[in-house]
C-alpha cells in the first residue's frame, strides 16, 4: 500500500474541542489517567485524518514495566472469561499458590499475551511511523511526573486544562497478588533464560523507545 492511501487513513483518539490536539493511545500507558481528565475538559474521540495538521502527542513507557503490568491484566481477562466453575478453580490456584510452573510452561511456549494489552507497543504505531515518521509526533515518557508534563506541555499548545501529578494505572489488591508473583519469577536467577526471552519479545519497543525524542527524560 502506499504511503499516499495511509496518509488517508483516520487515527482514533482524544482531541481538544478546537481540534488542536490529539492523543494517540496506546493500552497500559496511562489511558484511563488521560480519559479521566480530559473528558471532564469536553475532549472527544474523534477520528482525524493522518494527514491533517494536527499535533499529536504518544506516551510511551519502559517496556519491560508495561509488559509485567499488562501480562498481569491479560492473565486476570483470561481467568475472568472462563466458565464460572473454571473461575473459581483458577481464582483458587493462581491466587493460593504457587505460579511458576504456570509461568513456565507460558513462556517456554512463546506464549507472552493473551489478550491486546501485553502487545507490542509499536504495534500500535507502526503504520503511523511509516507513513509520517516520528517527528510530527510528540513523545513523552510515561513517569511519576507524567501530569505536571501534559499540562506544561499542553498549555504550550494553548490548550487549558488541569492534568495533576497522581498515581497512574493502580492495580487493584487481588490483581497486585499476581502481579507480585509474576515479577518474583522473573527476579528469580533460575527464570534468567525464561526473562530474556521476554526481553527478545520486547526488542522491538526498546528500539523505538531509545530512539525517539522525549520531551521529558525524568
């Protein structure tokens, strides 16, 4: 296909009432945090054009940290889509005892998403890449200070709006259980060989996000 059809298609996400700005997002790196705030601001999910002139802003986040939280989530969709007496059997195990040899037999598979949450973060952006490159984008790096960011950054676009500095995708107590378990796998030295194929996995973000301008560093 070429680059002239792409420049045709529409991109999805959070823009201002003037059409000045546009949020390209991507699951687990702060969209609830952003949803929260600006639809409170009459932003909408529009639909614009790849080709207008508009700026477009992508948080983008350490890899390997998304990957945990979204392998985390993805497993609790999984063991929450089963039939009601797999449920609590699932419930039951992943939450009682031990999951390593679960985890095991996961990644010896290949098998690192269940669902579109643990995907690839440039998966998402690719084709938007190939078409325009990456310097009509803005990115900025998901961190504790992610909110003071967006609105300095914002208001230099000269759009209002009241982003604040405040805890960002939260897990919830029983989805922190697993979480936990997970990281303590891969912590573990004996998991080494089982963590750099996850790490093979996430090659592809690491590269687009080392090579990208941030706007913040810390």
């Amino acid at each position: 296909m070429s680059v002239e059809n792409i420049l045709n298609y529409n991109i999805m996400g959070f823009c201002d009432p003037n059409y000045t700005v546009q949020n390209i997002p991507i699951l687990k790196n702060a969209t609830r945090f952003i949803e929260g705030t600006v639809t409170k601001l009459n932003w909408q999910i529009r639909s614009i054009p790849l080709n207008k002139k508009i700026s477009r802003f992508v948080i983008l986040r350490d890899p390997y940290e998304r990957w945990l939280t979204a392998f985390t989530e993805d497993l609790i969709i999984y063991i929450n889509s089963r039939p009601p007496d797999e449920i609590i059997f699932l419930n039951n195990l992943f939450y009682t005892t031990d999951i390593n040899w679960f985890l095991d037999f996961l990644i010896d598979r290949d098998i690192l998403y269940f669902d579109t949450h643990a995907q690839l973060q440039v998966k998402q952006l690719d084709w938007i890449i190939d078409a325009i490159g990456t310097e009509p984008i803005t990115f900025i790096k998901m961190t504790d200070k992610l909110g003071q960011t967006l609105n300095h950054w914002l208001h230099g676009e000269g759009c209002n709006n009241n982003f604040a500095n405040t805890k960002i995708n939260a897990r919830d107590k029983s989805n922190d259980i697993i979480y936990k378990k997970i990281v303590t796998y891969f912590f573990d030295g004996k998991n080494l060989k089982r963590k750099e194929k996850v790490m093979e996995y996430l090659a592809p973000d690491y590269k687009l996000f080392n090579s990208v301008n941030f706007i913040n560093q810390t």
